[in-house]
C-alpha cells in the first residue's frame, strides 16, 4: 500500500493508461479522481475501482478547458481533503502526413496533448501550494518527445513540449516540495494505437521494442505508481524512458 491515504487525479482515465494507472494507484491505497470527456468510460473505470473495493470520483473534464481542468482539482480537494498525485495523462493521436495537413489537423493535437498538461500543472500546483501538500506531478510524454515518425508532427510537438514543460515546472516548484516528473513510454497498446491497425503502424511499432511486441497500459501504470511514491523521492525533472527500449536501437 505504496499510497494509502493519497488523492490523486488522473486526466485521461477513462480508457488505456489512465484507467490501469488509476487501478493500479487505488490497489496502492489511493484515492482517485477519473477525469476525462469519455463520460461512460470514465464512469466505468470508477466502477471496475469500486469493484476491487477502492474509492474514486468521476469528472466529466475537457482538458482543453483550463477551467473544466482546475474544477477537477476542486473536486479533489472538497471530496477528499487533499491533492497528492496529479497525473497529466489525457491524449489524442492523428496520423496525417505533413503536406496534406490543413492547420487545425495540427492544433487539435496541440490543444490536447500540450495545453492540457499545462493546465494540469498549472492548477494542481496551485492546489498543492495552498494546501501545504508536498505532492508529485506526473506527465504523459512519449518516446515520440525524443525521436521523429512521420505522420505525427502535431503528436511531436505537444510531447517534446510536454518534457520541456516538465523540467521547467520541476525547477519552479522545487522551492514548494513539488516534484514534477514524466514518462515516456513506447508504443501501448491502448484505444489510441489501435485506432492504427488498420494502417499497419500498430504492428511495425510493436516490432520496434526490444522485445518485440507492444506494451500494455498495466506496465506503464506500474511505473506511474512507483513515481508517485516517497521511494522515486530524489526522480525531479526527469523523462523516464518507458519503452522497452524502442528509441535506443531503432
């Protein structure tokens, strides 16, 4: 019970990552906060959580909306008195190679995957401060944040901001007793990649990891988890690899 007694938000909860991380966190002892736009995913990820007997809240939240985002953090802090854990891990992916783009193909991405984690930091780490919490900010990069594909210049762009944007909000709130760190996992095999399938792109991604094949939303939940607890206390502006070695021989 690595996070008993923790309350944690995690964006994005509704499906892939984010209801395996918030599985993984309320076996762990915490509480969570689901919030994503998927009202009948999110709602179901609470109820698998009370099922295995944990404690969690559904927040129909557009992470795109600074204030749908700070009500969440609200929410967490009326309901359970505290904000410990924030994960920032909303996201969307579109395939669309670059010359046959029209610019909004590029801003939805953007919107989604870099202003999103923004406001999740922004609003959790003013919850944090008011409330005298030392807690842990942890953010959804990618492999992608540090090699190129094509088709995904938008997906390049938010992820490679999302790590600057994580050491950057490290060095700030430092002097609070925040720490803000980031995955970057490989390829997942979430509703995002399968998405994909039909392209080929999900099979040669898998191909691509040192062990050849795709990696589960539950192997990165494990790695949120462990981050989020005193354990990774000295892990502060750092982007955990989490890609079974993708980005290291391809």
């Amino acid at each position: 019970m690595l996070l008993e007694g923790k309350v944690s938000i995690i964006t994005g909860g509704a499906s892939g990552i984010g209801r395996a991380t918030a599985l993984k966190f309320v076996r762990e002892g915490a509480k969570v906060v689901v919030a994503d736009r998927d009202v009948e995913g999110g709602k179901e990820t609470v109820r698998l959580v009370e099922t295995t007997g944990g404690t969690a809240t559904f927040v129909e939240t557009d992470v795109t909306q600074f204030e749908q985002v700070a009500a969440a953090v609200d929410c967490a802090a009326n309901t359970y008195g505290s904000l410990d854990i924030m994960f920032n891990n909303a996201g969307i992916g579109r395939y669309k190679p670059l010359l046959e783009h029209e610019p909004e193909d590029f801003d939805v991405v953007v919107r989604v995957n870099q202003y999103g984690v923004y406001y999740g930091i922004l609003a959790s780490a003013r919850k944090m401060k008011e409330l005298g919490v030392k807690g842990t900010i942890i953010n959804t990069a990618s492999v992608f944040s540090f090699v190129a594909s094509p088709g995904v210049i938008g997906y390049h762009a938010a992820k490679g901001a999302v790590k600057m944007m994580t050491q950057a909000a490290a060095l700030e709130l430092g002097a609070y007793g925040i720490r803000v760190v980031a995955i970057a996992p490989g390829g997942v095999d979430t509703p995002i990649i399968q998405g994909y399938k039909d392209m080929g792109l999900a099979d040669r991604m898998g191909r691509q990891h040192m062990r050849g094949k795709m990696q589960t939303p539950e192997q990165i939940a494990n790695v949120v988890a462990l981050l989020a607890t005193p354990d990774a206390d000295a892990i502060n502006g750092s982007v955990v690899m989490v890609d079974d070695g993708l980005a290291e021989w391809k």
